[in-house]
C-alpha cells in the first residue's frame, strides 16, 4: 500500500506539473488500446463461434477503432480530442442508462442517489462532448489532485497498519 501511495503521489505531481505532457502521453496510450482492441475484433470477426451478423459488426468494430488508432498517432490533438469526446459519449450513454434504470425500477436501492448521479453523468458527457479541449483539460488537474489525495491517504493508511501490526500479539 505504501509503494501504491508513493506511485500516485508523483503521478498526480508529475500530472499537475505538465499537464499538456501527460494529456499527449495518453493519448498516445489511447491510440496504443485502440489499435489492439482493433485487432482483436478483427481477429474475432473471422472466427466462426458467432453469427454472420455479429463478425461483421465485429469487422465494422475493429476497423474503426484501427482507424481512430492510427489518427491518435497523426496528431497528439486529434487524439487528445478523440479520447475527450470517447469519455464525453461514455459518460453521457452511463449516464442516461444509470438514469432510466434507476426511474424504471422503484425497488432499487437508492433510487434517488442513483438517478441524480445518472443525470450528473449524462450532464457531464454532453460538457465534454460540447468544448471537449477545455474538459479534457481540466480533468487532467483533477485527476492530478485526485491522485495527490489518493497517495496521501494511501501512505497515512499503510502507515497505520505498519504500526497496527506493531502491537498486534505474536501468531495473530
């Protein structure tokens, strides 16, 4: 836990302290997982455990995510842009989803918690769908301090528990 804790620690510095580096590093990371999730459903399309209507949404599938790969690669703006608008239209289609259900079902537990975050959501896809530039942006100094937070909480908690472990009874 304690090395877990130091990891986010400079991560989350190293994230605040160059911000437009690390938006380029992920997205080229993004284009790395796009080309092999690609690959994948194009190697899938052409087994025959599924049907003919399900190889060719899987050819569709991976060519496309080929082809958003390759344009990470051509412009670190282009994929910088390309991930901010995949997270926008994942948050937005979580959200509505999150939010339906929750509506659609008055025995899930809560419900009202459930719905308000699914419209949140919702809310925040269409933000990073709008002005994705500016949101990826400043999802990067949040994840920055998000990961400062976290690293702190990590290294006081396995400091805790070194010391817990101190004073706990032999064989125990």
């Amino acid at each position: 836990m304690l090395l877990a804790g130091v990891a986010a620690l400079v991560l989350g510095a190293l994230t605040l302290a160059w911000p437009g580096e690390t938006l380029r590093v992920v997205g080229i990371l993004f284009g790395l997982y796009l080309l092999v999730i690609g690959v994948m459903q194009l190697v899938a399309a052409f087994g025959t455990h599924a049907s003919t209507a399900l190889r060719v949404m899987a050819f569709i599938s991976g060519a496309l995510c080929i082809l958003l790969g390759l344009l990470c690669f051509r412009s670190a703006l282009q994929s910088i842009l390309l991930l901010a608008l995949w997270i926008g239209i994942g948050w937005l289609f979580r959200g509505i989803t999150q939010a339906v259900a929750a509506s659609s079902d008055e025995a899930m537990p809560a419900r009202g918690w459930q719905i308000g975050l699914g419209v949140i959501s919702a809310l925040a896809g269409v933000v990073l769908i709008v002005s994705p530039l500016t949101s990826i942006a400043i999802l990067t100094y949040l994840a920055g301090a998000w990961l400062l937070a976290v690293g702190v909480i990590e290294i006081a908690t396995a400091i805790r528990i070194r010391h817990r472990a101190k004073h706990l009874p032999a064989g125990a």
